[in-house]
C-alpha cells in the first residue's frame, strides 16, 4: 500500500472520529424557535476538501455507524430501514462536498481568497444538500404520524428537515470561514 493511502485511512478514522466528538459535546446552538446552530460535519468538509469524495464518503458512513453503535442515534432510529437511510446512506452523502475539490484546490493554489471560499462554500451546500433530501425523504415515509394534527407528512417534513438543514448548513459555512485562515495549507493536500 502506497504511503499516501495509509495516511488517507488514518484522516478517515480521525476525521470521522472528531465529528462524533462534537457530536457528543457540543450542543446546537438555538437562535430562535427554529433554528439552531450546529457545526458537526464541518470534520466532514474538512477531509472532503483535502481528500475528495470517497475517503469523506467514508468518514460519513463511520460517523454515522458510530452514533448507531454509542446509542447516539436512539432518539432517531424508528426502524431498520429508517435507521439504515438516515445513518448510513444520508451520512454518506455529506462526503459528496469533495466533488468541488479539483477546482477548490487550483483557486487556493493561484490564492484566490473569494474563490476559494465560494468553492468550500458550495461543496458544503452540495453534501448537506444531498444529506438532507434523504432526511427528508424519511420524514415523509416514517415520520408521517408525529405531525401535528391536521399538518400533511409533507409539509411536516419540510419544516423540521429544511430548519434543521439551515441550521447545520449555516453553522458549518461560519466555521469554515472562520477555519480558512489556518488550514489553506491542510486543504491542498496533494
Ligand atoms: C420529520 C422528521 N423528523 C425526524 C427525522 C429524523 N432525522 C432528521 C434529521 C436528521 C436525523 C439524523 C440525526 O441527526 C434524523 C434521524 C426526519 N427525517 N424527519
């Protein structure tokens, strides 16, 4: 195995490992009834940026296997399938970031600042974007019955999905921005 590829394993384990992190301690930060800030997969862009699609894909599947196995996941976990779209499969998909890699890593080469964020900022949306259209899928299939009455599964599903996708999505734009400074070096990779 070549060098880079056992260095690429390792990131996947830590990066992997810092999300359930902040999972575990870090609480959402409400600011109003609906939203509240949440900066957990921001381990999960990190590597996506550096490393690309398939190792953060990775990392997503161990985040999400991780809160199934620390019964992190108890509180959402309905059935098997239910369990094994939202953990598994929408977990995954936040790795999806690393699809802007190529051209992130050419912008942050030439130092172009705005570039480079509108690039990170963009991946972010793509992996959290995709992540959240499988939560919402499962919210209209399984989570139907815990709408208040007289609201359709649909637009239950809508409200809970999309405030919970701008709340993580917004916090995880902030941290990277904030983050950009310090990890130029970190994000070009190779
Ligand atoms: C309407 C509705 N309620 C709850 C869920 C479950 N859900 C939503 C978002 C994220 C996650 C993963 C843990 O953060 C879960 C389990 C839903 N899909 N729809």
């Amino acid at each position: 195995m070549q060098k880079s590829n056992v260095a690429t394993l390792a990131e996947i384990a830590i990066f992997a490992g810092l999300a359930m992190v902040l999972d575990v301690f870090t609480q959402p930060l409400a600011i109003g009834p609906w939203i509240s800030l949440s900066f957990k997969m921001t381990p999960i862009f990190l590597l996506a940026f550096r490393r690309g699609t398939r190792p953060a894909m990775m990392a997503g599947f161990i985040w999400g296997i991780l809160q199934v196995a620390l019964g992190q996941a108890a509180g959402g976990w309905l059935n098997l399938w239910q369990g094994f779209l939202e953990y598994f499969v929408a977990f995954s998909l936040i790795g999806l970031a690393g699809l802007i890699k190529p051209w992130l890593n050419k912008s942050l080469r030439k130092e172009r600042t705005l570039q480079s964020l509108t690039f990170m900022a963009l991946g972010a949306l793509i992996g959290s974007l995709t992540r959240y259209t499988i939560h919402f899928i499962a919210g209209l299939l399984f989570w139907g019955s815990y709408a208040p009455k007289g609201q359709s599964a649909l637009v239950y599903s809508a409200i809970i999905n999309g405030s919970s996708f701008l709340g993580e999505t917004l916090a995880c734009l902030i941290a990277l921005f904030l983050l950009y400074p310090f990890i130029k070096r970190f994000l070009m990779a190779n």
